[in-house]
C-alpha cells in the first residue's frame, strides 16, 4: 500500500462518511420542503418520507456491506459517492414537471394524480439514498485493517456520520432553504459531497477524476435549464418565497390578492383595496363580542390578539369596523409578516406583530382582550398545542369578564369530528359554546364566551347596533353569523396537553374526504 492511497483512507474517507451523512439528512429534509410546496407538510407527507427513507437506506446498508467484500477498493468507494451525490442533485430537476402536474391536481383534488405524483417523486428519491446508505458499511471495510479493533473503527465512522447528519438537520432549514430556495440546496449538498469524491477519486485513479469531473458540470448545466422559472406557475402568480417554515405565494386575481402556503389550498389572508367584506371566514370573527348580551357597542371591543396573523386580514376588518383599537397579532413566520406588509398593506398603526409561536405569545402577553381569534392553520392541521384544554385555559385567562374567544375548525361536508372534538374540550373551560359554518368552505368557527350567555343575544345586538347606524360590514358580518348558526353537538371529547389525537382525528377526516369526496357537496 503506497502511501497516497494511506492517505485517502484515512482523513479523507473520514471526511467522505462525514459529509455524506450531512447529505443524507440533508436530502431527506430538503425532501419534504420539495414535497411540501405541493402537497403540504401534514404528518402523512412526512411519515412516507421519513418510511420510505429508512426503507432505501436499509438497502443501502446491505448492498454497500456486500459490495465492499466484492471490490474493497478506494476508487469504487469515490464512484459510488460520486454518482450517489449526482443523483441526489438532479432530483429537482427530473421532479420539477411532475410537482407542476401535481401542483394542478391539489387545486383541482384529482386524488389518482396526486398520489401517484407523490409515489413518483418518493420513487426518484430511492437510487440517491440508497448509495448513500452503502457509505459507512463500504467506508468501514476500506478503513478496517485489525479485527480486534473493529468496533473501535466502526464507532468512530458511525459517530462521524451522526455528526454530519446533525449539520445535514440544521443546515438545510436554518440557512439554505431561506436564502437559496430547495432546488438550489439539493445542488449545494450534492456538489459538495460530489467535491469529497473527486478528490478521492484523484488519490486513487487520476484518470477517472476527469472523466467523472464531468458530473458536476452535467449537474449545473441541467439546473439551469430545467430549475428556470418559478417553483408553480399559478395563474396570477405575483409573489412566490420559501421560508424556514413555509412555502408563501401570492396570487391576484380580479384585483384581489390572496396568500397560499405550502400546498396552497387553503387561503390564509386576502386583500382587495378599498373593500370591505371578504365574504370568507374572516368576516365571521368580526361577529364575536355579539355572543354577549346587549347593550353593547362597537366601543366595547377593548383589544384584540390574533393567534395565526398570516398578512393581517382579520386586524384590518377589525380596525375598518371598531377603529383603531390595539391589536396584538402573533405569527409565527417572519416572512409571511414582510409579506404582509408588502403586499396586503398590513401598515395599522395600532397592529402590534409579535413573531412568535401563537400559543407562547398569549401566555407571555400582559393584556387580557375582549376577543382572541385563533386561525392558525398549516392545512389541513391546526398545530396540536392549539387545541388543548390547558391552551384554552391560557385563553380564558387572557380575556375579559365579557370577553369572547373565536376560532377557525376544518371540516368537510359530511364529517364534523373535528367540530365535535374542539366543542368537547373548549367546554371544559366555557360555559357557551356556539358552532357556525361558513358557507362554501370547509370552515366552520366555534365561539366559547367567559359568562354564561345566548345565541339569541345575536339578533337582539344586531337590532340595536341597525338602529345606531352602525358600521355596514359589521351588521352583515352578523346577519350572515346569524343565518349560519348551527346546533352545538354533544361532546365528552377532551384534548390535553397529555393526549392531543388531533393529527390522528385530521388524517381521517381528510382521507376520508379525498377518496370520497365531492367539492359540489360544500355548503
């Protein structure tokens, strides 16, 4: 063994199980941006990621344990990095046309397309991960000299490799995927680790590390012809970002703009200058203080906090309908905020935006409002921690004697499980509890007040607020309330921080849906 090849199993095959395990996490999270901007970050998306990972990675131990034995050579460990790292870069690009055909699905819930676009991707992702899986077993039989210091040398890689992926978690979320964008990130982690294989390749067969130093060439060429243009093409596309949290778009139609995360089916916050009703779901929070009995006045409203701000929608209607009363709006997401401000003129001045987790924020605010709107959905989830009952109780000790609480529920047509659970736990805490479905939609809002009251407080409020000429978009906003109010169901339903199946409860709701479903049944 002459002494360049010495080196190359040392430090270098060392750095090579290093990086590669930085790629493989790194690959498998930057997977589920990639997927997600299509179909959504719900527990589903990542269970089959996260599966089918394990699934080619378990391949990737077995093959590269055997493929070692058969060729324990330096040169065949760098080709299979190299072409490992070639074929995690081009998978944005071979994926790029199916998400686009997928993407026109999800609008349109054509089940068939989305789920074999969905097992397509997750397909492309088999051949990358699985050489990278033959890594460390491949790196162990090259760097093994002595048995008797076997789990010696095997620790050691395996903690190098941890490592790694531990860089390969952060990395990705943290600083890539904001600043360059997902498709731009798969090609950073596989240059990189495609730089680890050249220069073993160049130690071990120099005239291989020409021929394969056309890879990466091949790799950026093929970016740039195929990752040109925005990630969708939505009709009416004006604005599209990826954050550490999610996928924004921003789409205007008709002179309104209406901001999409992630898969894009659920709208978070609309814009239309010089309008007043949505005739969405934010109109409805608009519609809580009136629970209370009268008399009460536009005056009445004291203060607002908005857990799931998204671009200011419901602080905008609020402001338009009760003045400028202070508002207290926690988003999670700072790039939805700059969003916002932007691009759905979300300038209030008495709009207080806290970035933040909603849940965090309320408990560390030292106000107590008269309304708390809760929308914080990342569809077709409403984060977990946002439905218990000590998250309630954290609520009720925010609001004032009168004080109301409103928040957005999914639904579909036939399926009210969700409505039922949410009605079972805030009940525990509330003494009134009010179910009203927004027509057309999937959204149903349940109100819970801190006194005992009626839902015939309602009409009497809005009869005398008509007599005092109040504001027309807060009169409609409880007609329409009003006319959609439904029976409150029955529940001994009780989430807690404990035992919250809310995930669980979604995933039903929605397959159930998706299989059957019809979007002609929406109320």
């Amino acid at each position: 063994m002459n002494p360049v090849e010495d080196r190359s199993r040392g430090w270098l095959i060392t750095l090579a199980v290093f990086v590669s395990g930085m790629t493989t996490l790194g690959v498998e999270l930057t997977a589920s941006r990639l997927l997600g901007n299509v179909f959504g970050t719900s527990n589903i998306v990542w269970a089959n990621i996260i599966g089918l990972i394990l699934v080619y990675l378990t391949a990737g131990y077995f093959i590269g344990g055997r493929w070692a034995d058969r060729s324990p050579r330096p040169g065949t460990f760098y080709r299979l990095l190299a072409w490992g790292a070639f074929f995690a870069g081009v998978v944005p690009s071979v994926a790029r046309p199916v998400l686009r055909l997928a993407a026109s699905a999800v609008e349109s819930l054509d089940a068939a397309v989305m789920v074999g676009s969905f097992i397509g991707v997750l397909i492309l992702f088999s051949l990358p991960v699985t050489l990278l899986g033959c890594v460390s077993p491949f790196a162990i039989r090259l760097v093994l000299r002595q048995t008797d210091r076997a789990g010696t040398v095997s620790g050691k890689l395996y903690a190098l490799s941890t490592l790694g992926s531990i860089l390969g978690t952060f990395l990705p979320v943290l600083w890539l995927i904001p600043t360059i964008g997902t498709a731009k990130t798969f090609l950073a982690l596989s240059l990189s680790l495609m730089a680890v294989a050249l220069i073993g390749l160049g130690f071990s067969d120099r005239r291989a590390a020409l021929r394969y130093a056309l890879l990466p060439l091949v790799l950026i060429g093929l970016s740039i012809l195929s990752l040109a243009g925005p990630i969708k093409a939505s009709a009416g596309q004006i604005y599209e970002k990826e954050s550490a949290y999610n996928y924004i778009q921003v789409i205007e139609r008709d002179g309104i703009r209406y901001l999409l995360l992630n898969e894009g089916q659920g709208i978070h916050s609309v814009y239309q200058r010089g309008a007043d009703a949505t005739l969405g779901t934010w109109d409805y929070f608009l519609s809580a203080p009136y629970f209370n009995p009268p008399p009460l006045a536009e005056s009445d409203a004291v203060r607002l906090g908005i857990v799931g701000l998204a671009a200011g929608t419901i602080a905008k209607q609020f402001t338009q309908v009760y003045g400028p009363v202070p508002i207290d709006g926690w988003e999670i997401d700072p790039e939805i905020v700059s969003v916002g401000r932007r691009l759905f003129d979300m300038n209030e001045p008495n709009l207080n935006v806290v970035v933040a987790d909603g849940r965090w924020g309320l408990e560390h605010s030292q106000w107590k409002y008269s309304v708390i709107a809760v929308d914080a959905y990342r569809l077709p989830y409403i984060p977990w921690h946002l439905t218990t009952r000590e998250f309630f109780l954290e609520v009720r000790d925010h609001l004032v004697d009168r004080g109301v609480l409103a928040i957005n529920i999914g639904r579909t047509p036939d399926d009210r499980r969700l409505i039922e659970a949410f009605v079972g736990t805030m009940g525990t805490v509330f003494p009134s509890i009010y179910v009203v479905d927004v027509p057309n939609t999937f959204n149903t809002l349940v109100y819970a007040t801190v006194g005992p009251t009626r839902a015939t407080n309602l009409a009497d409020n809005l009869q005398a607020l008509a007599q005092s000429e109040a504001h027309p978009l807060l009169l409609d906003a409880i007609a329409r309330t009003i006319i959609n109010l439904q029976p409150t169901p029955a529940s001994e339903v009780v989430f807690t921080d404990d035992r919250a199946p809310i995930e669980q409860m979604t995933n039903a709701v929605a397959i159930r849906f998706i299989l059957g479903g019809d979007l002609n049944s929406l109320r």
